[in-house]
C-alpha cells in the first residue's frame, strides 16, 4: 500500500502538487485532470478553481509550462 506525504509548501506560499517537486529527472510536467487529487492540488498551485486548470488544459494541452502560460503565472 502506498502512501502519500502532504504536499511541501513552494517559495510562493502555496502547496506544490505532489510530483512536482519530485527528485532527479521525475519532475511533472503535465497535468492528468482525470485525477481529482491532481487538479485539488493543481489548483491549490496556481491559486484558481479546479474548473480553470480544467478550461486551462482543454484550451492549451496538459503541459504544465502552457497551462502556467495560459494562467498568466
């Protein structure tokens, strides 16, 4: 059985998703919207709803570096 950590606080104050601060070469880097942790913490991120990472990532792609884009973070 696998447990999870809470998700670490980034230097901008937020909680990180999980894998984005995963070590070495395992970084995220898109966003699954099929799965409602990751949008919670997707979202909890960039600071919008689960309902804009979702409109994020139909409009530009799951790439985390477009939806940031699209986001204006």
């Amino acid at each position: 059985m696998e447990t999870r950590a809470i998700a670490p606080r980034s230097s901008l104050g937020g909680f990180v998703p999980e894998n984005l601060e995963a070590r070495g070469s395992e970084k995220q880097e898109w966003i699954n919207v099929h799965e409602p942790y990751e949008l919670r913490d997707w979202a909890i991120y960039f600071s919008v709803s689960r309902m804009k990472i979702a409109e994020a990532v139909m409009a530009v792609g799951p790439m985390v570096e477009d939806v940031k884009r699209y986001l204006g973070k």
